[in-house]
C-alpha cells in the first residue's frame, strides 16, 4: 500500500492555530492543510478525456493522514482510504470530477478542474478583461493520443497529459520541461514526502481546499505575486496572496497582492481565483512550488516564453492598461494634509515662485468639515469658493486631486444613511457593522450613491480621486451579490478601483487616472497606483523599489511612491537621494504626514529639488513615448532589468537598480556611509547632513547589453560591472548607447509643453 510521509515542521501545525490571527492580516494557507480531521483526494488517473474538446474526468485518490513515529521523531503517514462514508451507495471512495484544457494563443493554455460533482456558482467575472470575456479566444493546437499520454503541441511549446498517474507537464519548443505537477511516484527519491497535487475536505465543514503542488528544478527564480517588498526572486519564500493595510512597504504582506508569477525557465501562471493563496515557492522543500489556496476548483492559465512575452499574454488576458492623462506624469505636490483654499493657492504660489514644475496639487484628509470625516464636501469655513479655487489652480496648470475612502465611522454623516439602504458588507450573522461600515461593491445600488458623490466633485472640475484605503473588506462578512468575504475580500479593491475609474472616465472626456493603493488581478485596467505609507530610512527606500519592480512584474505599467518616505520629516539627506528615484518613476508626488515641500527646508535644497523636477519635465516625451509603449504590451516602466535582457544570467540578479523605460537606467543611492568625505569638503561628518555644493557617491553599477552613457557628465561605460560616481543628481543615470531620447524645452506645467521643440538626442 503506497504511504504519503509529511514532515514534522507541518504536521506540528493544526487547523486551529491557523484560526487565531489579527484581523486583515494576511492568510497563512499552508497552516491549515495538515489536518488529521480531514480527507485528502489526490489527482491519480485520467479516466475520461475527448481530445477534440479538451475535456474529460480526473479520477481523485482518498486518503486520510495518520501519525507515524520511528526513533523518536514523528512524522504523519498519507494512507490509502477505504471510505466509511454511510450510506455506501450515496458516495464515490475515489470520485471522478471534471478536467478542462482550453487553449487561448499559441503561448497561454487554460487549465480547469472541479473537487465537486457542482460547479461553483457563476458571477459577474471582474478579474478577466472584458474583450478577452467577449472573444473568448481559442486556438488549436495539434494533438497526439497513445495508451499512455496525450500531447498538445504549438510552435511555442506543448502541454502533455500523463494518464496515470495523472500528470501535467508543459514544455517549450526545444522540449524542455518548463514544470510538471507533482504525483506520488516523485517521492521515492527522497526520504522527504510531500501530499500530491491534490484537495482537502474539511472535516468541520466538508469545504474543499485545493493544493496544487508543481516541480521547482535547480536554479529557478519565481518572479511576480504583487507589490511585494521582499527580494525580487520568490524562490525559497512563502508568500502569502491576501490583501492587507501592512502599514507600509517594509514586511512580507501586501497591499496589492497579485495571483500571478513567472519562472526564469520560460513559463508563467496565473490563478484566476479570489480565494486567498499562499503560495510555497521551495519554502519548506527546495524542489516543489506548493500553492495552498483556499479556492474549491482549479482554473490556471499557464503562459510559455520569455517576461515580456509572458507579461503581454497574461495582459491579454486581464486586460492592458489604458494611456493616463499627460498632466499626471508631471508633479504631484501633497501632505497630510491642505486644510483650505488659502493653502491650495500658497502651494501653488510657491511652486511657480520656485520655478519647479508641477501639475497636480493634492488635498488629502482634511478638506471636510472634520478631518478624516469624509462628506464629499469642502469644509464651508475654511473653502470659501472651492469651483473657483478648482478654475484658478487648473488656470494655472494644477489639476486637483482629492482624498477618500469607502468606511464610515459612527461620526460619518452618512453612516445611518449607509445603514438603512443597506449598501453596506454584512458582518458573518448578517447584522449590523461592529464598527466602521464599509461600503458594499457588489451592490449596484451602493456604487451608484458613491459615484453620484464622486461625480459632484469631478464635475466641478476635480482632476482626480485619491482610492485610499479598500485592504478591509470583512473576510467573514457576506456581501449583496451573495457571496461571502472568502471570495470577495480580495475582489474588493478591484470593484473599488472600478467604481471611481468608471465615473471619473466619465467625466474626464481627455483621460482618466486614479490614484489608489489597493488592487488585485484586473486592477491594472484602473490606473494608477502608488506605493503606501513607507518609513523614512535607507532600508524603506530599498524596500520600495522592490515593491515597485515586482508590481511591475505583474502587469501594472504605472506605480508611484512617496518621495522620501511617509512617517515622519524626511531627513534631507535622504530625501536628496530618493528624489531622482522619485522622478524617473512614472508618476511622482511628494507627500507625507510632516511636510515635505522643498522651500521649507532650504533655499540649496529647493534648487536640489527642482533639477530633478525639470529632468522629468525635460524627459517627458520619451515618459509618453514609453509609457504608451506600456499600455500596448504589459511592461512596466520601472522594470526589472531581466525583461529587456533575458539573456543576461547577471540582470536576473540585480535587484538595486532599474530600467526606466527601455533604454534609460537608474541605480539610486540608497545608503550614505558613515565615513563618507565629500570630494569638495561639502559634507559635514558630525551629523551626516548635507551643508553646501554637491555631494558625491560612488557605487556598483551593472550594466547589461553593451556600452551606456551617463546622462549626466556624457561618460561612457562598458558592459559589465562598473564603479559610478553620481554627479550633480545624487543617483548614477544612464542611457543606452546609440538610443535616441526625445526631450523637450523644460515647462512649468505640462500643459505649456512646447511639443514643437522636441528634439531627438542621440547617444
């Protein structure tokens, strides 16, 4: 009789302690899949299958988990199950489910399976992009059956079915497995012994809990899964999919989790569900990728090629990001918070006096009546004519953004209002909110109330919403479309994000953008996002450029961060080297709970400040020219250096410095040593502050592909690694030989871009 071994570390684990956590804190799924209560079904043979429809029935092994000791270590033992299940004719000992394999391009294969005789309940689907719900793409690709496989084949790869036991493999043009899913007989060259690919029945509940299990080879990377701060490469991490409010882009959680990854091997996989995930990536055994997902039915698509090549198909499929309004690439200027009209017309005063460039002035919590009390309202004291403060700044070439979010207090206005429309998430019981009342998405008739809100502002003129907040949607709560927080938790902020993108489109006849902090898969169709609340040190500065590049990763062109971080006042000398970082990302906003403006530190610093706001500017048809590139193929513009040198064993390393586009790259500054001595004798070494002149750093710079210029002193440098030393901008910036870079006459506003001036500089 064939036995499954676990390993103790998890079988100490049981369902229960998985249960006591904070709540919106991120999901551990792995904790509650050793389960001695439960039945284990593991996928073992291929019992029914049409090749011209790609469908058929996997027949699922019963197991239970028993525990094992030898020699004072105990271990828990997988064992063959003959059901007791009464009455024996009601039930099926190893049932068969459904197996679906759908091919959508010559690189993306669609793979489906049920742990249940019912197929779970169809809703509105907000996580594929419309058009591909609406062509339903499919291509044929060619097959071949014998007594033991079936095999798919393109010009890109093929999919292989193994009959018995049931296996999965895919593989590239030149026949190498890419990935294969795990099957019991790949346990015996180990004394290690992990479940299969395979599902759990609770015994509390009976719900199904689904662990695919897929080969992790030798030297594999994992890229992808969100807006995550840890190292870019995932392998050898667990990452935990379920939206968060970590309080910052410095831990393992997330505010944007995306249910997405991709292998340096040359595949990728996208798991369209909105249960949560974790995802085991040779976490707990180096050669298996274990995803633990809370969902009761498989529905991968599993994508062959290089990044950009995969990143384009998974797009496809989500959908492509559209084009944000050109003033949105410009400045944004913002703190926690603006209180009045005085001050709206004082940032702007003195952003025009300094002759930095600037679009966007953004009023945050504070322009209600009571701060943080949103009413959708300018406080009538403090704003005495806000449509002509509106007309004034856009006049003057800043657009307004403002500040929301969708929970109510019981000091909410609207909170009794919210309440007996019943437009808000339910608490597990079905009552009334414990606390805030969080506004329900999948209600149609809460959405519209919000954006009958919402359209009041924009229509006065408003240039954009700030998304805040959406990481709190109840987990146990039940929602209007009749689904509980299991499925909608994490489909919260993309109902969020769409809401106010629809209704902002609506009026912004020019352009639509957003700016919102949560997202999940089909997020990315509702731009844009920016980083959260980050600390003001080196090491969150590192952090959120990690963040940044692994959203980019997955599928979000566009990302901002606060400059110089959010908790506290930035220290000047580290706000001088994150600010060029700041500005060569696509969207730039200075904001923080301390101000940040640059004249309330000194006037050397608010020079400082401005060459690197008139660099953006002076770049800024190249930004357009690749950022519409972007919404064409899925790239991000703050891009890891893997996606245009796939080739490159080194670029999938480096993980301090970025493309910024195609062909400019960056390696920001991110530590100032102790030591440090100014080559002018500028530095003060008492408190490590800047006084006078510039300020000099040297670092290691990889620089993939061949020769690179620096876009500041025109030195050129040579593939490889290199020592770089910044010069009047505190970050090392080059540019690919032989690329051309459209720039333009420096503006004070977009808006006053002379685009007849553009020139084209060639390298």
């Amino acid at each position: 009789m064939k036995k499954i071994f676990v390993t103790t570390a998890l079988a100490l684990v049981t369902y229960a302690t998985a249960c006591a956590q904070l709540m919106n804190q991120a999901k551990d799924m792995s904790r509650g899949y050793v389960d001695m209560t439960a039945t284990y079904f593991f996928a073992d043979k291929l019992t029914q299958f049409d090749t011209t429809t790609g469908e058929g029935k996997v027949q699922w092994a019963r197991y239970s988990l028993e525990p094992r000791q030898a020699f004072n270590t105990n271990t828990v033992v997988a064992d063959k199950l003959q059901m007791k299940d009464f009455p024996d004719t009601g039930y099926e000992n190893d049932p068969q489910f459904r197996f679906k394999v759908d091919f959508i391009s010559d690189r993306t294969v669609r793979v489906r399976m049920l742990t249940s005789l019912v197929a779970p309940k169809e809703v509105e689907e907000i996580m594929l992009s419309p058009q591909f719900m609406k062509d339903n793409p499919h291509v044929t690709w060619t097959c071949k059956e014998n007594e033991k496989e079936i095999v798919y084949t393109s010009k890109q790869g093929s999919l292989t079915i193994q009959k018995h036991p049931w296996r999965i493999t895919l593989k590239d043009a030149s026949g190498k497995v890419l990935t294969q899913t795990w099957t019991n007989d790949d346990n015996w060259v180990s004394q290690v012994k992990l479940l299969p690919f395979g599902f759990k029945k609770s015994g509390t509940d009976n719900s199904r809990m689904l662990n695919p299990v897929f080969s992790l080879k030798t030297g594999e990377r994992i890229y992808g899964c969100g807006e995550s701060p840890t190292g870019l490469n995932k392998a050898g991490q667990k990452v935990n999919l379920f939206v968060t409010d970590p309080q910052g882009p410095e831990t393992d959680e997330m505010y944007k989790p995306i249910p997405f990854y991709f292998s340096n091997r040359g595949y990728g996989v996208f798991m369209h569900t909105s249960a949560p995930v974790t995802c085991d990536f040779g976490a707990t055994y180096v050669g298996a990728t274990k995803l633990f997902m809370a969902d009761e039915a498989v529905d991968f698509f599993f994508f062959i090629g290089n990044p950009a090549e995969i990143l384009n198909e998974y797009t496809n499929l989500v959908g492509k990001t559209p084009m944000p309004p050109l003033w949105s690439f410009g400045t944004w200027m913002s703190r926690i918070t603006y209180l009045s009209d005085k001050d709206a017309y004082g940032i702007a005063k003195n952003l025009r006096d300094n002759r930095i460039p600037a679009d966007v002035i953004h009023l945050d919590t504070g322009w209600f009546g009571v701060d943080w009390q949103c009413d959708y309202k300018f406080a009538e004291d403090r704003f005495d004519n806000p449509q002509k403060m509106v007309k004034d700044l856009l006049d003057d070439g800043f657009h307004i953004s403002l500040w929301q979010l969708p929970y109510f207090t019981q000091h909410n206005v609207f909170y009794n209002e919210l309440i007996e429309k019943n437009l808000v998430v339910r608490n597990a019981d079905g009552s009334l909110p414990y606390e805030d009342a969080c506004l329900d998405f999948t209600n149609p008739e809460a959405v519209k109330w919000y954006q009958g809100h919402l359209r009041n502002l924009l229509d006065m003129g408003v240039g954009a919403i700030k998304v805040d907040f959406g990481e709190g949607a109840p987990y146990d709560g039940f929602y209007h479309n009749g689904r509980g927080g299991l499925y909608e938790h994490n489909l919260y902020p993309v109902r969020y994000n769409k809401a106010v993108w629809d209704v902002t489109k609506d009026v912004q006849k020019d352009g639509a953008v957003i700016w919102a902090r949560s997202a999940w898969a089909g997020s990315q169709r509702y731009p844009l996002h920016w980083g959260g609340d980050a600390a003001n040190t080196n090491e969150a500065m590192l952090s959120t450029l990690h963040a940044g590049m692994s959203f980019g990763l997955s599928g979000f062109p566009f990302w901002s961060h606060d400059i110089g971080g959010f908790v506290q006042s930035t220290p000047e000398d580290l706000y001088r080297r994150w600010l060029p970082f700041g500005f060569l990302t696509s969207h730039t906003r200075s904001h923080g709970a301390p101000p940040t403006e640059p004249w309330l530190y000194n006037q050397e610093f608010t020079d400082y400040y401005r060459a690197n706001a008139e660099m953006k500017y002076a770049l800024m048809p190249y930004i357009v020219e690749q950022a519409k590139v972007c919404t064409e193929t899925g790239l991000p513009m703050v891009r890891a250096m893997f996606i245009e040198y796939p080739d490159d064993p080194v670029a999938w390393m480096v993980e301090d410095q970025y493309l910024f586009g195609k062909d400019i790259l960056v390696a920001p500054i991110f530590d100032a040593p102790q030591d440090f001595v100014d080559p002018k004798n500028n530095y003060n070494n008492t408190d490590h502050r800047p006084t006078t002149g510039l300020r000099h750093w040297t670092r290691k710079v990889y620089l993939p592909g061949g020769a690179w210029v620096d876009y500041q002193t025109g030195k050129t440098y040579q593939a490889g690694w290199n020592d770089i030393t910044t010069d009047k901008l505190e970050a090392v910036i080059l540019v690919r030989k032989g690329a051309v870079i459209p720039t333009a006459k420096v503006a004070q506003s977009t808006k006053d871009i002379d685009w007849k001036s553009v020139k084209n500089v060639k390298y």
